[in-house]
C-alpha cells in the first residue's frame, strides 16, 4: 500500500490549483468592434444612391456598403431631359430592382422598407425627382407619387412651391432640400406640416439659424461619408449641435467596400450614445418618413389641388 506522504501537497495539485487561481478578464470590445456590432443589427438608411454609369449584368447587384438596409435611388439628371428623362430613369432603375430580387426590393412606405430588411434585402426608395422636372404642374407631381416616388427636391421657392409644397404634404412626398440656399430653406420650412430632408447635406454652408429651424421641423440632414471619417464627423458633430441629435443621417459613402465602421467607430471615441448612433443609421430618417406618412393619412379627406 502506497504511502500517502508519496502523494504531492494539496496546494500543489494541478486541478487544485488551476480552479483557485483568478481568471483574465476578457478585452473589452473597441469602438470598432463595438461600431460593427450597432451596425449589424442597424442598417443605414443612405439617402442618395445614383444608378451606375454603365449596368453591366456580370457587376449586378451594383456596388453597395454592407451595411446598407435601404436606399433613396436619385431621379436626377440634365435639367434639359425633364419629365421624360425622370421617367426613363425611373424605368430603369425599376428594372434594376427587379433584376436583383435576391438583394434588392422597392418600398412605397416605411413598413414595406423594414419587412424588405427583414427579408434580408436591400429597400429600394425612389426619389428625388428633380424640381425642374415637374414642369410646374401639380398633376404631374402627383403622377410621380402614383409611380412611386417618395421625394422631390425644391431649390426654389415661388407661388408654384408653396402650392407644391402644401400638395406634397397631402399626398406624402418627402421636400428635399439639398441644394436649396438658405432664404429657400427658411421660406419652405414655414409652409410645410412634414419633416423636410436633405438627402445631400452641406451643414458647413448653413446658417446657424437655419440649422436650428431645420432641427424645429424635425428634418433629417444627410451627411455624405468620404475616405477620412474624421471629415464627415465633423460635419455630423455641426447638425448634431446645431439642429439636435434627432436631425443627422447619412446620404452614401464615396467607397462603398469602405463601409460605415470607421465613421462610427470615430463618433463612438467622440462620445455619441448608442442610441444617437441608431437615429444616425436609420432612425431620425425613418421617423420622418413616418411623419409624412401620417400627415398625408389624416389630409385625404381635402381637395385636391389645382
């Protein structure tokens, strides 16, 4: 029979040992990490994607960020096409859409946008349409709606905007801004009930005062993301102080295969709250396209304008 003093101390047992002893705490994540994690469960709502010079079938779905949910596809073109020409790109890029049905389907209304997401596509939004493009007609501002343009964007103001104005409400179009001075912006800002966009923001060249009344509005401003981060930052920082949290968004990235993580791994080191992040992604631009859905329900019992 063995001895038991052949056997080693208790203390120095192996398994004794190893169950005593304090574990390493895991690494906490970083902002990037933490910025892809947002991004995986919230994608961004870009607010101006424009159709590839060339469609190629071998290069379709067209190049996107990986964690785009949702898209406005632009309608503009040369001012001299007009309504023809806002009509051929509006074919095209439906027939884009539904050539990718695997990646991509068109939204009419913020719920079709998110079951298109939770479907794992990509919802395609349809607008703006140039102003110009109208031809200063309410009618075919409102065959546009019929066709499924969400937006229009107003960079004057006359008798005929204001009465566009009041029509796109009623109907639910979007106002986009961009572009627009900042005499416009103030002028269309007092006649519409909805939230305004500016799917292709410029906060540097905005008044103070003008940024506070978009902010009043509930306006989204859609900052495009370039390769420094830092850039587009800043200018998100200026509409986040300028107009509130509720009021920043993003318009599309110049590199896509970028991605978004760098720009909110940056504002995650500059302090925004997740919950900030989440309305930069999507929510501040769903909320106002909510909005105008909701106004253009409780206005169909008006007449319509001339």
């Amino acid at each position: 029979m063995a001895d038991l003093d052949d056997h080693p101390p208790f203390s120095a047992a192996s398994g004794a040992v190893g169950a005593l002893e304090p574990t390493e705490s895991p690494t906490p994540p970083d902002e990037t990490d933490r910025a892809r994690a947002l991004l995986a469960a919230q994608p961004v709502l870009e607010g101006h994607t424009t159709l590839p010079a060339l469609l190629d079938p071998e290069d379709l779905p067209p190049a996107r960020a990986p964690e785009a949910g949702a898209q406005f596809w632009s309608l503009h073109g040369d001012p001299d096409d007009g309504a023809l020409g806002t009509l051929r790109r509006l074919d095209t890029i439906r027939a884009l859409v539904a050539a990718c049905p695997e990646d991509l389907r068109l939204a009419h209304t913020t719920s079709e946008m998110i079951h298109a997401r939770n479907c794992g596509r990509v919802a395609a939004l349809l607008g703006p349409v140039d102003w110009t493009a109208l031809g200063g007609s309410a009618a075919t501002l409102r065959a546009y709606h019929a066709l499924g343009v969400r937006a229009v964007n107003l960079t004057r103001f006359d008798r005929f905007a204001r009465e566009a104005i009041r029509e796109m409400n009623r109907i639910g179009l979007a106002v986009d801004l961009s572009g627009a001075d900042a005499d416009t912006v103030r002028k269309v800002l007092a006649v519409t009930r909805a939230p305004a966009l500016l799917t292709r923001a410029a906060p540097d060249v905005l008044p103070d005062d003008v940024l506070r009344l978009l902010g009043e509005n509930g306006a989204v401003c859609m900052v495009a993301v370039g390769e420094d981060p830092a850039a587009a930052a800043d200018l998100l920082d200026r509409v986040r102080e300028g107009a509130g949290p509720e009021s920043t968004g993003l318009s599309r990235l110049t590199s896509p295969e970028g991605g978004y993580v760098p720009l909110f791994a940056e504002l995650l080191r500059r302090g925004w709250p997740a919950g900030e992040l989440v309305g930069l992604a999507h929510g501040n631009a769903t909320r106002a396209l909510r909005a105008i859905e909701f106004l253009s329900r409780t206005n169909r019992i008006r007449p319509v304008a001339a």
